[in-house]
C-alpha cells in the first residue's frame, strides 16, 4: 500500500532524531468523501477460532457508526478489493524498508476498493500499529474497541480538516482542547520502565491522575467505555529476537483521542518500557 512507502521515510527520519514524532497517514479530501459513502469491509482471520475476529465483531458492531459494514474473509476481500463500493479496515504485514532485517509489524489499515493493480497501489486512509508481526494476539486483542474508535474518528478529523496531512496530523492530535492530565492513565505494571515503576517514582515524574494495575483492570476499563481514562498501548519485541523498536501510544478509552505517540530504540539503557523521557513529553 501507499503507507509502505511512507513507512520508510519515518523509518529513517526517526532513527535520526531523538524527538521526532511519528507520522499517521491521511487520505485526500476525495479518498475520505468515497470512504464515507461506501460500505466498510472488515477483514477476518482465516482462523477457526480467532481472539481478534471475536473481539473485532464485538467491537465493530458497538462502536462503529459512520458507515454500513459487513464483515469478510480474506479470500472475499481479494476477489472483492476492486469493487468500487467497497472500503476495507484490513490486518496487513508492515515493514521499513530501509530495515536491513526486515521487521514486519501487524497494523490495521483502512483503504479503498478500486481498479488498483496491486494491494500496495489501494490508498490507505489510516494505520495503527497492532504488534510486531508474529506476536501474540493477547498483547492488543482487547484494545481492539479503542482502535476500532480510533479509525473511525481519525475519517471523520480528515473529513473536517482536509488540509491535515500525514506531517501535521500528529500535531493536531496531540493539541486538541483535551489534555492527558484531565484523565486517568491506567499502566499496566508490566510495561513500565524500573526508574517509574513505583507509585512515588511516577507522579514524581508525572502530575497526573495515575493507576498501576493490571490487564485485566484495563480491559475492564476498555470494556466499559470510561470517560476519563486514558491507556497506553505499548509495541515491543518479544525477549530474544533481537529486534529493538518499541512503540508507545496513550489514548482516550471512550473516543480514542491520540494523546502521545513516539518511539524509541531499545538498548540497555532503555528497554522496551514506558521511559521517564516519556511522562514529561507527553505533559507537553
């Protein structure tokens, strides 16, 4: 798809600069106005029994509302993908060309039916990052219905802000009237660098409302669609595969405001953990 192409320039701009934020592609006014008036296919594991298919029908048939959907296997989609009526929220394999091992991430990617020749020529009107690819489904199933919100309130910010681009939108984002200190970030305790693991090394650092807790706490708070909460979804490796990205988003549970999304590499110095550097740059 067309974000391949814009995935290797983030990929060596962010390698480069210790700050550089991460870019979210956006379609162009058409793209957004064909997307609104098609019906939203979402794309379902070949699996017999699938986490994600579950909690994506589960998802997509609570929150989903800007247009009419169905819900579609791969198989389907294929034949199904030149169908000009069509628009399509699909699980795709991402990767960095510039990266000489050739990581691939999972990312959930919102695009277009058409005459396109090649899956990579359909446009692609959003992507988030999922996992790295191979991961378990039990890392980010259940914050499927926070993605799900995501994507679908990113068309709707396209569609009233036409001159955002995949440069600027980031920033639109994380400047909106609401801010990460007027919620309450849930962290699971596992994803949270030793330097802030404990509750007076966090707020000491942090001059928000805060819970450590656990999965389980989380996915209830997701579930029940708290209105002033905020969660972080955390990308890493898996231990001993040698790969070293690790990616960080904290966002709203009822509307998916994007509050703070960034990267960083992994060494020893930082792990793939929420970092100190983090908790001051997203009270920015």
């Amino acid at each position: 798809m067309k974000y391949l192409y814009l995935l290797v320039i983030i990929f060596v701009f962010i390698a480069n600069s210790l700050n550089a934020q991460i870019n979210i592609p956006v379609g162009t006014s058409d793209e957004v106005n064909m997307f609104l008036k098609r019906t939203t296919c979402f794309v379902l594991k070949d699996e017999l029994i699938s986490d994600y298919n579950d909690k994506i029908e589960e998802s997509v048939e609570k929150f989903w509302t800007i247009t009419p959907y169905k819900f579609i296997g791969t198989a389907d989609f294929h034949k199904m993908r030149y169908d000009k009526s069509y628009a399509f929220i699909v699980l795709n394999q991402v990767y960095f060309e510039k990266d000489k091992t050739n990581t691939k991430f999972d990312f959930l990617i919102a695009t277009l039916g058409g005459n396109y020749k090649t899956i990579n020529d359909m446009p692609t009107l959003c992507a988030i990052p999922l996992c790295y690819h191979g991961n378990d489904e039990e890392n980010y199933v259940y914050k499927l219905p926070v993605v799900i919100k995501f994507v679908q309130n990113h068309i709707k910010v396209c569609k009233e802000n036409p001159e955002l681009d995949e440069k600027s939108i980031v920033e639109f984002y994380t400047n909106q009237s609401e801010n990460i200190l007027d919620k309450t970030l849930y962290i699971n305790k596992n994803e949270i660098d030793s330097e802030i693991k404990s509750k007076s090394s966090f707020s000491a650092n942090y001059s928000g409302n805060f819970e450590i807790t656990d999965i389980e706490a989380i996915k209830s708070i997701i579930d029940n669609n708290e209105p002033d909460a905020a969660i972080l979804h955390l990308i890493k490796p898996q231990l001993g595969n040698g790969l070293d990205r690790c990616f960080k988003l904290v966002v709203g549970t009822e509307n998916a405001q994007l509050f703070y999304y960034d990267m960083h590499s992994v060494n020893k110095k930082k792990p793939a953990l929420l970092l100190k550097s983090d908790l001051k740059n997203m009270q920015k």
